[in-house]
C-alpha cells in the first residue's frame, strides 16, 4: 500500500502491464471505486510466466479522503493453466468426436496435468505422447500443450476406431 506519491507501478513490472497498473491506480485515486487487473507476467528472476490477479483498493484517512493506493496480487498461474487445459480438452474432445472425460482422465493417470513431464521411457507432455509418434503425428514441439493434446487426442480417436470403441 501507499500514497498517491508513490505510485511507481511501472518501475517494478514492464510495459504494458505496468502502464495498465498505473492507469487503474489513477482511477481508483479519481473514483475512490476498487480496480482489477488480470495480467499474465514473468516471474522475477524465473523464466515461466505466472498469471497475477491484482486488486486495487482506495486507503483513506479517518476523514474519508482518498490518500493512496493498496494494492495486492494474487498469483493465478494454477488456475490459469486450469482453464486453458479445460479450453484445450473440450477443443479436442469436439474435434475428434470424444468424450472430454476421457482425455482428461488419460492427461491425470499420465502426466498429473504436467506439460513438461517426461516418463522413464521417453514418454513426452500432457498425453504422455512417444517421440516417434509425436513426429508420426505432426508434433513439433511435444512439450507445447496444444500440439500434445490435440495429437493424443487424434491418437485416442485411431485407437477407438481400431478397437470398435472399446475403451477398456
């Protein structure tokens, strides 16, 4: 938290963030209304961006003039990751005619929702995908999870019609 002096958001986070951060706290001190932002940043000093939730709210005297800015973040990075792997399962579920059920229960049992996740085999991503299937299918990189799922899914679906929909 602090005063109207003070309010340097863009000093600590980049551009275009910060110049929105900056712009939300100059409405709250104009309106004395609360501001959120939702931002997708990197880390300090890491290298994977988080997903920050930032809440700012009016502090005022005893009086009720409006003094400063108190600001939180909040890091959404999990449940950002959350809603882009539902995105990403009902795409796929719709395109290759699947049960979303299905994918996700395949993405839990082999990589608990890890994009990153390599197996003791060489299983790659989300769908635990094998390099030369990976290349068999088109994937490039193993590891983005769009190209992971979307080509499990492709596999799933070949299985399926191979197996007459037998999933056991």
């Amino acid at each position: 938290c602090g005063t109207a002096d003070n309010a340097a958001v863009g000093s600590i986070v980049d551009e275009p963030a910060g110049r929105r951060a900056e712009q939300s706290m100059a409405r709250v001190l104009s309106t004395g209304e609360t501001q959120v932002n939702e931002d997708f940043l990197p880390a300090a000093g890491g290298t994977r961006a988080h997903a920050w939730s930032l809440v700012m709210s009016p502090l005022r005297d005893a009086a009720g003039a409006i003094r400063g800015v108190c600001l939180t973040a909040h890091d959404m990075t999990e449940q950002h990751w959350a809603r882009q792997r539902l995105q990403l399962i009902a795409e796929a579920a719709t395109l290759y005619k699947l049960d979303a059920n299905l994918i996700r229960a395949v993405m839990r049992a082999e990589s608990s929702f890890n994009a990153m996740v390599v197996s003791p085999a060489g299983a790659q991503g989300l769908m635990q995908i094998m390099p030369a299937l990976a290349q068999e299918l088109g994937v490039t990189d193993p590891f983005d999870p769009r190209q992971n799922v979307m080509a499990g899914a492709r596999y799933l679906r070949q299985l399926l019609d191979a197996h007459k929909g037998n999933v056991r």
